[in-house]
C-alpha cells in the first residue's frame, strides 16, 4: 500500500514500469539484439518482451528503434 501512495503503482507496474523503461534505453543507445534485450530486463523471451513493450509504448520496439534512430 506504500508504494502505491508513494509512486501510485503496485508494485508488479513499477517493475514492469522500469524494466520497460531499461528496454527503450537499451533499444536507442546499443545495437544489441531484441532478444538479448530481453533477457537483459529480465524477460524469460522476446515475444513476452515484445507483447509488453508495444502494449505500454504502442509500438513493437523493432519499429521503436526504428523510428527514433532516424531522427
């Protein structure tokens, strides 16, 4: 309950929140694979990775990587 008063989320959405947050970091500033990505933010595969990241940014990171190196 804390940490919802704190951060106003429980605290699976933070987790999620910051391993999202390393993944999009990692997308932008390295040339490292989705998979290994992934397993790097602790995701077990890079399907459950992929189904996360489109559902809390709106995009595959494929194309998240994609569309921000161009820029």
């Amino acid at each position: 309950r804390t940490m919802k008063l704190i951060f106003g989320l429980t605290p699976s959405q933070y987790i999620a929140k910051s391993r999202l947050g390393k993944a999009s970091n990692l997308l932008l500033q390295t040339e490292k694979s989705i998979s290994e990505i992934a397993q790097f933010c602790g995701y077990f595969d890079h399907s459950a990775f992929s189904r996360a990241f489109k559902k809390a940014t709106g995009s595959s990171p494929i194309d998240f990587r994609r569309q921000w190196k161009s820029r």
